[in-house]
C-alpha cells in the first residue's frame, strides 16, 4: 500500500478500506468511461451523461472489486484464516491475510473464489443489460450495465492468469503444493511465472508507448511492474514466514529491557530515553508493575507546549494484543501482530510480568543470517 487506508464501511463482518491512491484510478476510469469507452459504443449523448455515466461505471468497479475480494475473504474465513481487511487502491483490491492457507485445498478453494464471483457477476450485469434493452429503458443504463458486465468477464479472465500473486496463480500454486507437498517450491515456481508476466506487460507498455499510445501504455507498464515486484515479495514474504515457523520468541528477545516511570514528564522521557536509546516504544513500569507502553507516535500528538507538565502516565497504552506477546508464542506470531499493527516492537511477557522485549531489526538480522547459510527447509 501506499499510506494509510482509510476505512469506509464494514461487510460480513470485513472492513473494507480504500487507499488514497484509489482516487486516483476512480478519477482516471471516470475520465476514460466519460471520453472514450461511452461515446465509442454510445453515439449521439451530451457530454454530461457521458459523465454520469463515467461516474456510475467508476462506482460499479469499486462494488465488483470488493464482492471479488469479498468472495476471498469469506472462503478464508471459513478455512479459519484471519483476514485484516479489504482494502482498494491503484492497482485493484486486496483480501488483506495475515497467515499463509494451511492445505492445498484451502489454497485453491480461497483463490477461485474471486474469479468465480466475478464471473457471476458478469452474467448477472450482461443480464441486467439485456433486460433494459428488451424493455427500453434509456440508452445509459444499458451502457453501464453492459460495460460492468465486460468489465467483471474481463477482471475474473485476467485474474486467472497463472501467475502468483494473482488469482491464477494461487491456483497453480496449490495444485503444484498438492503433487509435490512443497509449498516453498511451489511458490518458488508460481511466483516466477507471475514475474515473468509481469515482464510481459511492462514490454506491452513500452510498444504502446513507442506506438503513440501514451496513457495506455504507461499503465500496462505499471501493473506489470507492480505484478513483478508483488511476486518477488511474496516468495521473500514466505521465506520469512519458513525461517521464524517454531522459532521461540526468547531467541529475539532482549532481557531486561530500558523501562520508563509513569511519574516522568515527557520532556524528560524524549531526552533521557528517546534520544538516548533511540527506541520508538519503552515499556511503562511502577517498580515491578507493568503498566504499558508508551511510543513516539502518542508523543508526537501531545502538544510541545505540553511536554513539561504531560507525564508518561497520561498518554501510555495500556497492555493488549497490540504491544505484547506471550513468551510461549513463536516468533512468526510476533511478526503477524507486527504486520497487523506497525509496531515494530512488542512487549514479551510471562504471566503478566515483563521478561523482555522483540524488535523486528533483531528477527530481521538472525533471518538474514539463516538465509545465508542456507537454514530455511
């Protein structure tokens, strides 16, 4: 993603978010439904239906992606695989999952889910087309309703491209899962195929943009770049996710970590501790207590004028699933709250008691080490 997503609404359950990038691309379809697609195949409208009816096709793709994602998560959910949300940005829309499926089966079943709906949701729209036209409702509303069917056929076809991460790609990857019962190398194989396709569209990019077609071009460019890099990283993703499986967070952890006083102003707090340790996050203490935790970001929103009477108390966040994690769990479990959350340090306790601390650099620096030694089955 490109920032923070902002959330619209809740869905069954699912949040469903938008990145501001989405703006972007609704702004970009409404502007090529509105100047090219509409008048092409609708002659002899005024330019301000053509915009109208840019406006409700942009709307109708925001609905088809999150009943596309939609059909994901809820598979995954059956499959008891936790989902952070649905977000929408440049590029289309995610299932947002924190853990990887735990059989092939629930693999291919999550990921033929979406093209499935899509399909479904072709058929219902070209029918909705054929009915208006039967009837005579006014041209736009043939026009849209005909273009959301194409548009679905189209986003279930290109989806289906065996390439990882795409949906096609999913697919192959539980089938080559299931033969060899190596989810690494099927990965390994399905992600190579989808970079390699993403190669393909950056070179269709190119000769578009050679041939003149500028804005076209660019954006077969961009998808293909972004399919290329988005394969590369969840290979890595999956590497990393093998090299902390069954690691006990003790390995991670430091012992003894800098604690802070509620009783200290937080003037005192970002000399004597912030700038002096250089940690974003400390844990709050009253003598063998623990009371929290307290990070830059609660600081920053504090007023400066504030800082000298404010204390660590008033603004420290209270121990929850967030900044913690249990010294029994294993360090993969960290890393999904880390990814979950943003924090990148969490609090590891035992019985409620304060035993250390895990930051992401130190799982980074021994899993770098382990794939350079080749440890990772």
């Amino acid at each position: 993603m490109f920032g923070k997503p902002i959330t619209l609404f809740f869905l069954l359950g699912f949040r469903v978010q938008v990145d501001f990038t989405w703006l972007f691309l609704a702004l970009l379809i409404t502007w090529s439904l509105a100047h090219g697609f509409f008048p092409a195949f609708f002659e002899d409208l005024d330019t301000a239906t053509y915009w109208w009816m840019g406006v409700a096709g942009a709307i109708g793709l925001f609905f088809s992606i999150v009943l596309h994602e939609l059909a994901h998560s809820i598979v995954a959910r059956k499959y008891g695989l936790p989902i952070k949300g649905i977000t929408l940005f440049i590029f289309g829309g995610v299932a947002e999952m924190e853990e990887e499926p735990a059989s092939p089966k629930a693999e291919f079943l999550m990921a033929i889910a979406g093209p499935i709906a899509s399909f479904l949701l072709s058929g219902v729209f070209y029918g909705l087309a054929a009915i208006a036209e039967s009837r005579e409702l006014p041209v736009p509303v043939v026009g849209v309703a005909t273009y959301l069917g194409f548009l679905n056929g189209l986003i279930a076809v290109f989806n289906l491209v065996p390439g990882f991460p795409l949906d096609g790609g999913r697919v192959l990857r539980s089938a080559l899962w299931y033969w060899k019962g190596d989810i690494r190398w099927a990965t390994r194989i399905a992600a190579n195929i989808g970079a390699g396709f993403g190669m393909v569209l950056m070179a269709l990019g190119l000769l578009n943009v050679l041939g003149g077609n500028f804005v076209g071009g660019m954006w077969w460019f961009l998808i293909g770049l972004f399919l290329r890099s988005a394969a590369s990283t969840s290979y890595q993703q999956l590497m990393m996710r093998r090299a902390l499986e069954g690691e006990p967070i003790r390995r991670y952890m430091t012992a003894k970590p800098i604690t802070v006083s509620p009783k200290l102003t937080l003037r005192r707090f970002l000399e004597e501790y912030v700038y002096e340790y250089h940690h974003d996050m400390f844990p709050v203490t009253d003598d063998s207590d623990l009371l929290g935790s307290v990070n830059v970001r609660q600081l920053k929103a504090v007023p400066k004028d504030e800082w000298n009477r404010a204390t660590v108390g008033d603004i420290a966040e209270p121990c929850r699933r967030e900044n913690t994690i249990d010294v029994n769990d294993d360090a993969v479990k960290a890393l999904s709250v880390m990814g979950r959350t943003g924090n990148s340090r969490l609090m590891v306790t035992e019985r409620g008691r304060l035993v250390g601390i895990v930051a992401l650099k130190d799982m980074l620096k021994l899993l770098a080490l382990k794939i350079d030694l080749d440890e990772i089955d």
